[in-house]
C-alpha cells in the first residue's frame, strides 16, 4: 500500500505557541502558511517571454528595482534585473514551463527553502528598524516595495505589502526560528507592563 506524501512541516513548528500569542502593542508577528515559491529568470529584454509570464500569473512582471505585483493569492517579487520570486499556487511551475517553452527562462522551485513571517501593525516598523540598516519610512519603502536585506544578520527578503501595515519577511528555514525569536524579543517593549 502507498503511503500519502509526507505534509511539510513548518521550522517555526517549535515556536507555534509563542507565535500564537505574539501580539503587543500594536504589533502582531504571525507565520504565513507554507505557499509554492519559485525563482524565475528570463530575459528582461524579451517581451514575448514577458508576455507569456504575465499570462500565467495574471500580472506583469514588475521590472522597476525592488518592486512586486500581486494577483489574487500571486506576487511576484523583483529580486534583480533578470529574476524573480514568484509565490503562488503549486501548479504555477509546471503552466509557466509550458509558457515559456522554446524561450530562454530558468525556473526553480525554492518552495521548501523558505518560512514566512508577518509582522504588522502601527509599531512595526519600529520593531524592524531595530535590526535593519535600510530607511523603512514610508517615503523611501512604500507599500509594494521589496528588498533583499539583512535584519538582526539575518539575509531576508522584506516585503511592504499592499496594504501597508505588514511587512512581510522571507527567510531561509535554517533562521527562521532564529529570526523570529529575535522578532519576539524585539517586540518586549510594547508589551503591556
């Protein structure tokens, strides 16, 4: 008899109780669900593979430097002049291979490389600026904006999502338990006394 696929499990497992309760003062700091992640790189230059890509994912690729779009439960995160962070449905690697057939493109699957973290709310941002050498006011990291940066010396990728209060934070699984306790921590101070 066949066994079923094993179910992915979170890094963060360990932490599921602390991040339960990890709210304070205005901040709240949650793990998003595990989401198919894939590394796409094609030519920036080809607007037939452009075209293609944007067809699959129901948004263009953004090309302005640390910029994202989003489509329904899509983004897709500029990572440099000719790549990508796509997170989305499963299925998306195998329609965008077919798209892109014939065009020049990689396509990875980095899906179990990486935990996401958000961390929202009205002292959010002070809670990043804490480990975080980049501007995060709103003027110089608007909402939509994305960054590959190091926070509390870990590499991550920031994500200022649509809505502006939550910063989403991509990690690899290897300082996700580290990243996020050091999150905790840097929340202490707007937890009531």
């Amino acid at each position: 008899m066949a066994e079923a696929p094993a179910t992915p499990r979170s890094p963060l497992a360990g932490l599921a109780g602390a991040l339960a309760g990890a709210q304070a003062g205005g901040v709240t700091l949650t793990e998003r669900p595990a989401r198919a992640r894939l590394n796409l790189r094609l030519d920036p230059e080809d607007e037939e593979a452009l075209a293609a890509a944007a067809a699959v994912l129901g948004a263009a690729l953004p090309l302005a430097p640390n910029t994202a779009a989003s489509a329904g439960d899509r983004t897709v995160l500029w990572l440099g002049p000719d790549e990508w962070l796509v997170t989305g449905p499963a299925a998306e690697a195998d329609m965008l291979t077919g798209a892109l057939a014939g065009r020049h493109h990689a396509i990875t699957d980095v899906s179990a490389m990486y935990a996401t973290l958000a961390l929202s709310g009205a002292n959010a941002r002070e809670v990043l600026m804490k480990g975080c050498r980049l501007d995060l006011h709103p003027r110089a990291f608007a909402a939509g904006t994305c960054v590959q940066t190091a926070l509390a010396r870990a590499q991550v990728i920031l994500h200022r999502s649509g809505n502006g209060q939550t910063y989403e934070i991509t990690v690899r699984n290897s300082f996700s338990v580290y990243l996020a306790t050091w999150l905790l921590d840097a929340m202490a101070e707007y937890r009531p006394a």
